[in-house]
C-alpha cells in the first residue's frame, strides 16, 4: 500500500505466512463475552469498484461491476478495546504482535522509552518498530488501552482478528459485503454520504490527517490519532467510521486483478494472493499521499502484520 498508510510485513514473513507457534492451537474457543452491536442488512445488488477513476492502478479498484450479497449481519462500529480485552480474558490469548515483541507505531503517537524504539521503517519513516506494542498498549509500553475503552483494538493481524471472529461466533466481511455495507445504500458514491468531503457547514465527517503529511496534523477532526467508535454520524444503514480512523481487515485475499473475473453473485475473493483485503483507510489518510479513505478503496498487507491505525469489525 502506498507508504503513509501502512507498513511492510513483519521481517521473513512476506509470503504471508505466520511462525508455527505464533497462535496457540485452542485460540478462539470458549463463550463470548462481549455482546456485537450489529445491524441486519438485507439481500442486495451494487455497483462495486472506484466510478470516479480515482484509485491507484495497483490496487485494482476497477473496472466497476455488478456485485450481488446475501443477508448478512455487520458490526455497526469496529471491535474496540474492551471487546478484545473480553476475548483475551476469557482465553488467555496471545496476539502476533505478543509473539513477536514489537510492532509499528507512527512516530508522533509513540510512548515508550527511547531504548525500545528499534528502528525506522525505511520507506516509510514515520513508522517506528517499537518494542513492547502491542493490542494492550497500542502506542508503546509507556501507553494502555484502559486509557481509550472505547477505541478501536488496533495492534491486531489478520490473523488475530480471525482468533476473536471464532471465539465470538462471528467471522470477517468478505469484502463485497464490507463495500456494500459502508456504502450505506447510496449508489456510486465518493464517500458513505455522499460526493464530498465535508459536511455542508464544513463538518469534518470521518477521522483523517489535515496539516501536512508526517509532521503536522492540525486534528481539525478533533483527533490526532484514533477516534472512539461512533464519533461521526452512522451512515444509511447505521455503520460508524467506514471511512478513516482505522483500516478493517476482509476475509479475502488480495489480488488487483480479481475484479476482472469476480463472479457477481456472493464473491469471496480469490483463493491466493498479495496479503489479505483492507479497507476503510485509518486516521493517516491524507490525499497528498493516499486517498484511500473513499468506499471503493481497497488495499492489503499480510496476515500477520499489525500497526497503530488497523482493526477490524466482524460479521455473521
């Protein structure tokens, strides 16, 4: 993905691939504890992929096509910080982040003491390796998600999102349905309200950078970093923050070409591919660098990567 909103995969592991010991066998077993606000959406058909030729060539946000999804219930905010400490109370369960030792946190988030930030992303130097981050202290060992309840769980791979889905009952979007649901109802829209950035009074309606690109945001949004879940208005079917705030890990595999062969009716992704589906954008959009907060956006990484600005939202 384009460098201001992600981070490369975790050293040895660009296959996508995870270490053998990375979860524990009986991870996501046990009874949920945390109860999933969610809406029911019905049976539809959109228009799926970028109508305004804004997306990046390597994403594969075209051509647009007929996509058709069943019914199917989705999470009207991400997973936040107390639903994860739920699942992890309740199993014991380690995230890859854990297992690993450290993970990434843009630079102007970090708390950690100077000796446990390990290096620079080289591409991308506003990404710091910090040891000690992790789901419970998402901006480094000197941070605590009890200090942002209501936030949503960052810090989490793929792979870790798919530990909770199985504990919880629930499961990932596939990323036909994560679209459909963040559009709202509106056909060929830029955004899940509409064509424009801004409300009509010049409202700020979704978590992203203002200022300029690493150095300076001026948090016109009201935040510098994650926002809590529902701080902007739901869209039309009642979904909060599809755009910006944090990326949401699809069920599917990335490929930028599968929109060409995609069957129309229930499309699960491709079978292999360059990392698994993100979607929404995060808090470090910003469109001098990477306008992927719009409904059509798509991007990836591999499935056991994590940063500071990638959760999640489960469906059923």
């Amino acid at each position: 993905m384009s460098s201001c909103c992600g981070i490369p995969s975790r050293p040895g592991t660009e296959s996508g691939g995870r270490r053998p010991d990375a979860l524990p066998a009986d991870a996501g077993s046990g009874a949920p504890a945390a109860v999933h606000d969610d809406v029911l959406l019905p049976a539809g058909r959109f228009r799926m992929g970028d109508h305004f030729g804004e997306g990046y060539p390597d994403d594969g946000e075209a051509p647009v096509h007929n996509a058709v999804v069943a019914a199917f219930r989705i999470d009207a905010a991400t997973v936040t910080n107390v639903q994860f400490a739920a699942f992890v109370e309740a199993t014991g369960y380690r995230t890859e982040s854990e297992v690993y030792g450290s993970s990434a946190v843009f630079h102007l988030q970090v708390q950690a003491a100077p000796q446990d930030i390990l290096g620079r992303v080289p591409a991308a130097p506003w990404w710091l390796s910090v040891r000690g981050a992790d789901w419970a202290h998402p901006a480094g060992p000197l941070s605590s998600w009890e200090e942002i309840p209501d936030h949503p769980v960052v810090q989490v791979s793929w792979n870790d999102a798919e530990a909770y889905c199985r504990w919880a009952g629930r499961r990932l979007p596939t990323e036909a349905e994560w679209e459909y649901a963040a559009r709202g109802g509106l056909e060929g829209k830029r955004f899940a309200w509409g064509d424009e950035l801004y409300g009509p009074a010049g409202e700020p309606l979704c978590n992203i950078w203002q200022g300029d690109f690493p150095r300076i945001n001026t948090a016109e949004d009201g935040f510098l970093a994650t926002a809590p879940v529902r701080s902007f208005p739901p869209n039309g079917f009642g979904l909060y923050e599809v755009s910006g705030n944090v990326w949401e890990w699809c069920s599917d595999w990335f490929l930028p070409k599968y929109y060409r062969t995609a069957p129309a009716e229930n499309p699960q992704g491709p079978t292999i591919g360059r990392g698994r589906v993100m979607r929404g954008g995060s808090f470090l959009c910003h469109d001098s660098y990477c306008n992927r907060y719009r409904v059509a956006a798509r991007s990836s990484n591999g499935p056991d990567s994590a940063s500071s600005n990638c959760g999640f939202r489960t469906a059923a």
